[in-house]
C-alpha cells in the first residue's frame, strides 16, 4: 500500500482470491491508500493453485513423504499436477463453507500452473477486462500462481519460461496497457522510484 501510495496509485475496482492472505493484503492496501466504499470483488477463480495432496505442507514434509525430487517437479513443472486430494478430504474445497455458492464440479483437488492458467483466463475476460474497456484502474490482489497465470496470458510468455517466473511478495507489479489490451510496459514497484 505504502509503495503504491508513493507513486501516486488509485483505484477504481479490485479483484481478489478467497484466501485470507490476499483479503488481508487488498484491505491493507486500500486502508492506506484510504479508498473506502471501493468496490472489491472476491473470486475463487483467483486463488492459488491447488497443490493437491501436498496442500498444508512444508516443503521438508513434502521431501519426507513424497521424493524431493518428485515434489520439485510437481511444484516447478507447467502441466504436471501433484497428488489429488479425494473428495472426503477437509483440505477440499469443496468441503469449506466457504465454497458453498460454488459447483463442487469446478473445485479443483490438484492443480499443474496449466490448470490454474485455464481456471484465472476465463475469469480475466468475463470479469476484468469489461472493467478495463471501461476505463477503469485495477487493481488485482491475488497469489503467486494465480497473477503468473496472468503475466503468462498478458505477454504471452512460453510455458517454460513462466514456471521460471516469480512474482515477489508484497512487490506490486505494474501494467499498462493500450486500447485493446495489449501491454505496453510492465514493471516492478519499488520504495521511491518505479
């Protein structure tokens, strides 16, 4: 928000995840840039790729349960989806009552960055980009997976180099972008300067 702030940021809309991580973000975000009454949209679509039966685990447990090599592939591959969760699972979605306005069929037990891309695209241009083509400022307040999911539409970038791609924690990425949505630049935030 502070670093936002700095460069003269505002914004007329925001769309963010069902995850308390991202939600905790935006209303921090918008508390310092003291937009208040904006409105904010949440989608599950957005949230973070669904690490399957690796869900709640910390990468030493994954290494002990699974193989760290094995773990690294699922993690770091593009269409490779780790262990699925079964559907009786508490870490399923579809057994959060947060989901429950949500079709059980669209819920995801493990996801590949494909998977995610197929699941964030379509929210994009159902959702943002009419928002967009009104000439609206957005702002997206979402996780790692899901905004590469993004960046990899936006600029077309191959499937091998996004898993490459990292989008740092707490660093906003910019992008501007021309009539027809095409990008004309992007860049990285940081304290002072763009």
């Amino acid at each position: 928000g502070k670093i936002l702030k700095e460069n003269g940021f505002t914004f007329d809309v925001v769309f963010t995840n069902f995850h308390k991580r991202a939600i905790d973000t935006t209303e921090m975000v918008l508390k310092e840039l003291k937009l208040k009454g904006i409105q904010v949209n949440k989608a599950w679509q957005l949230n973070e790729r669904h690490y399957g039966a690796l869900q709640g685990l910390n990468k030493a447990e994954m290494a002990a349960k699974y193989d760290e090599e094995q773990v690294l592939k699922w993690r770091r591959s593009y269409n490779t989806k780790p262990p699925a969760l079964d559907k009786s699972d508490e870490r399923c979605p579809g057994n959060d009552t947060l989901y429950k306005d949500v079709d059980k069929k669209l819920l995801p037990l493990a996801e590949s960055l494909k998977d995610t891309v197929k699941r964030v695209i379509p929210y994009w241009q159902k959702e943002i980009v009419p928002m967009l083509k009104k000439g609206k400022r957005v702002l997206i307040s979402a996780s790692g997976n899901s905004l590469r999911a993004l960046v990899k539409y936006i600029d077309k970038v191959p499937d091998k180099e996004i898993v490459e791609f990292n989008i740092p924690t707490g660093i906003p990425l910019v992008y501007e972008l021309d009539n027809k949505l095409k990008p004309i630049k992007h860049y990285f935030l940081v304290r002072g300067r763009a």
